[in-house]
C-alpha cells in the first residue's frame, strides 16, 4: 500500500490550524483527538483561512490526526460518555467507508450502493477525500450539530463549498452526500433514541431510557449488596476542577440502558453472547465477595504514579481508544482506503461489543466496588488511597473510601471499557494480521486531573509493544482506577475479543463485495 499522506504541517500554525481543524468542536471526534492542539476560537478570520492540505496527494484523516490535546472536544461529548461516543465514532467511520466504496475495486457501501466509479477517478486521493468529508458533514449535522462551525471553516479551508448538497453519484460531493445522508437515516432510529421520542409525545429527550429501567437500590440505601448503587455525586462527572453549582448533589441514572436494544451490525440478538455471572461480586458468596472487595483495596493502597496516570488515561475514551488505532494506522503506513477501513472495521467491533455489553449490565446490574467496600467493611479503618495528594492512608473508614476514578453512571458488569478495547484491539490485529502496536505516549509533568500539579512528579513515558500488551494495560486500570473488579476487567477481556473477530469478517465481505 501506499503511505499515508502527511502534508506539509510546518507551513501551516498550529494555532490557525487548531481553529479550522479544531476539534475544538466535535467535528473530530470520530478520531478521539484529532488535531485538537490548544484549539482557539477568538480568530474571527478563521473561516477565510487557507490550509496547506493536498486533496490529491494527502489523507484528510492523517493531516488531522496529528495531536493529541482533548479538551475542547470534550465541550460536546464528555471523555466517559463511551455510549454516545463510540455509537457517534461508528456512524462517522461508516460514512467515509461507504463514501469510499465506488472509488474501490470491489467494497460495497453498507447504507448506500452506489455503483462503480472509472479507475481512473481513483488515481489520486482527490475524490476519496472529497466524498468522504461531505458523508461526514450528514453524521455530524445529525449528532453533534454544534460542531458544525468548525466543519464548515475546516471545508472550506480546503478549497470546498461546506453548503454544497447536491446528489449527483458521478461526482466526489453527490458522493458523499448520499452516503452520509444513508449512513444518518439508517441509525437514526436505531434503538438508540437519538431525537428522545421513543415512549412520549412531548417533551422527549434525545438519548432517554424507554426501558423503563429502575435500580434496585438507591443512593442512601443498599437494599441489596450485590446490585448497582447509583452513587450520590457533588455537581459534576468530570474529572478536574470543571464550573459547577456548588452545594449541589446530583444521583447517578444509568447511561442510556436502551443500548443493548439498539440495532448492531454483525449480529441479531445480544443475549446469543454468553457470558459467566459476577459470582465475585455476589454477597451471599461471601468469601469471593471479600476477596474481591480486598483486591480493590490493595491496589488502591499500591497505586503508583504510573497506575494513576494510565487509569487516567485509558478512563479518557478520545485517548485510549481513539489514538491506540492511529497509531497503528501510521506505523502501518496504511493508505487513505487503509484508514478508512481500519477505523471501520474497529468502529463496528466497538459499538457492537457495547451493545452485548449493556445487554449484560442491565441484566447482572452489578454492584460496583464503592458499595461494596461499604458493604463489607462499614466504618472500619482501612489502608488506601486517601484522597488527591494524600497518598496512601492507614486510617481511612471504609465509608469514607473513594476510588481514584470517578464512577461511570451504569453498573459494573461487564467492564465496558475493557470490552470496547479488546475489541478493538482484535479488530485491529485481524485486519492488519499483526499484533504490533509499538505506540509511547507521555504524560506531561503535573497533568493529572485528579491530582494536578502533583501526579506526575516529572514527565512520564510509557508504551505497549503491542495490542495484547495495551488491552492487558487498559484492563488493569479499572481496577487501579477503583472502579471494577479484578475478576471483572480479566472476564471482560475475552468477552470482548470475539466482537473483534465478528466486525472483521463483516467489514471484509463488504471490502470484497460479497453482500
């Protein structure tokens, strides 16, 4: 294949680019943190500015994916919020695949079939580009609308109309246009509830449950030991020191339970998936119980500044799961048909193993380990993790104990951060017939957001030589995190592999065209 191709960066600021290329908005997050570096949206002329970007010879997702600074993207989908996150991510990689898929010898779109275009319209990346830019114009528009300002100065930085709808399939814009606009009607009712009509008449809100799910306990009071706690919160979700309305609690509501009947691509029914009961988590075993509650604690009281910094991390979806596979795509030297495919292949893997996984929270409703340290130990004196800059404690209640992440708002198990990354991962290495990775990232000194200007002490540098070496990681940090169970993340592992191997079989029958 060819390289992929990186324009010439340089002679562009990394400021004007920031602005246009953003991802100040959520015009990037199909690449988790694309090219959102310091973003500033005080240049009023941003719109009139020109890139250096090639449509010919250059990779639109390449050029964009160049650093890794989350923050202005996290204004509009929150760094945890995998559901809404990786449910967006796929629709965006769905787009560009099948606004692709007539430059191809042989791919065939999945919502849209288009035909063939000549050879010859494929022997640059031109209209690759093109089309799939215009496809993602229709997902974004549909599910995060605000990001749109950016996409049009990101368009039209690049020499194209943003406003241009036409539809004409012998052109790169009609192209895309008619892919993403199939791509958007085909999950716009999904399951999912994305316009929050689903159940009411009036007053509906995008992403409500319809399920009518209720949790067993409740935040003063846990009736049962073994089942979900919606935990009691102060104001806000976010790691950081985040504007909030001080004095102001909030109660945990599980994140959209009506997932695990959403629509997936590879298979029909979730609960084929099997997958074995938390009896760790069990309070009528009460051995395992402990065990599992004593295994929680000794990592909470060994955290090392490298375990935070990676629970952090990986709790970061835009950098766990968004950059691992840009990376591999790089290393790779994949061509623009290889991004696009990759990301697909890995984005169905990803929404589809999430779907099986909230089949299997809403059914287990776990309990998560803040109950159960409560449960178990009361106000007992314990040795832990005792709070931002205080280290490891030996006088900390139970009752008081806090895990070092914050707690996502839906059950423990499966670990659906676990599931999501060995899917990918497996998704990855199928397509791709290697498990190398071979991927560093650093943490500035003092960038931690549970603990800033302290965690870490210096700069810190760490890698994975390869994907098993990165799930392995990603798995432990739930539980360096305080936030799963060791015996969850292990069995989430597994549970997520096989999502992998499902999404590639399913993207290769379209790459090959036997649909």
């Amino acid at each position: 294949m060819a390289s992929s191709g990186n324009s010439s960066a340089s002679s562009y600021s990394l400021q004007r680019r920031s602005v246009l290329a953003g991802a100040a908005t959520a015009a990037l997050l199909p690449f988790g943190s694309i090219g959102v570096a310091n973003a500033r949206r005080s240049s009023p002329s941003a719109s009139q500015t020109t890139s250096d970007f090639d449509l010919d010879n250059d990779n639109f997702i390449s050029y964009l994916s160049d650093n890794s600074d989350t923050s202005a993207v996290s204004d509009f989908i929150a760094p945890m919020d995998v559901t809404i996150l990786i449910r967006y991510t796929c629709m965006a990689h769905n787009a560009w695949f099948d606004a692709l898929a007539p430059y191809h010898p042989t791919a065939v779109g999945v919502y849209s079939k288009l035909g063939r275009r000549p050879r010859s319209e494929a022997r640059t990346n031109r209209n690759k580009n093109i089309a799939a830019l215009y496809a993602w114009r229709h997902v974004m528009q549909s599910v995060v609308p605000a990001g749109m300002p950016t996409y049009r100065a990101l368009v039209s930085s690049f020499g194209l109309d943003p406003d241009d709808d036409s539809e004409d399939p012998t052109t790169p814009v009609g192209i895309g246009n008619l892919a993403g606009k199939a791509v958007v009607e085909g999950r716009l009712r999904d399951g999912i509830n994305q316009l929050g009509d689903e159940g009411v008449r009036y007053n509906g809100k995008p992403y409500q449950d319809y399920t009518g799910y209720r949790p067993e306990n409740s935040a003063y009071e846990l009736r049962n030991p073994s089942r979900w706690q919606p935990e009691l919160l102060e104001h806000g979700r976010r790691l950081g020191n985040a504007d909030g309305d001080k004095g102001m609690f909030m109660i945990q509501v599980f994140t959209t339970p009506q997932l695990r009947l959403t629509t997936p691509y590879t298979y029909e029914d979730p609960s084929h998936f099997r997958l074995t009961p938390p009896h760790h988590s069990d309070h009528t075993n009460r051995a395992a119980y402990k065990r599992s509650v004593d295994e929680v604690l000794r990592a909470s009281a060994g955290l090392t500044e490298e375990q935070k910094v990676k629970s952090e991390f990986f709790d970061n979806k835009f950098l766990g799961v968004g950059m691992s596979v840009l990376a591999a795509a790089r290393n790779h030297e994949l061509d623009l048909d290889g991004w696009v495919q990759l990301l697909m292949v890995t984005g169905v893997a990803m929404l589809d193993g999430l779907i099986a996984c909230w089949h299997h929270k809403t059914g287990f409703d776990a309990v998560r380990p803040f109950s159960a340290v409560q449960h178990v130990y009361g106000d007992t004196e314990l040795t832990a993790w005792g709070g931002p800059g205080r280290g490891t404690v030996n006088d900390i209640p139970a009752n008081e104990w806090s895990s070092y992440l914050n707690v996502g708002n839906h059950p423990e198990y499966p670990s659906a951060s676990t599931t999501v990354l060995s899917a990918e991962a497996q998704a990855a290495r199928r397509y791709l017939n290697s498990d190398s990775l071979n991927w560093s990232y650093t943490y500035p000194a003092g960038s931690s957001l549970v603990e800033p200007g302290i965690t870490p002490s210096n700069d810190l540098r760490f890698g994975w030589r390869t994907w098993t070496d990165f799930v392995q990681d990603g798995s432990d940090s739930r539980v360096w995190g305080g936030v799963h169970f060791s015996k969850s993340a292990d069995n989430s592992i597994g549970f997520g592999t096989q999502f992998g191997d499902l999404a590639y079989q399913y993207v290769q029958r379209h790459i090959d065209g036997n649909v």
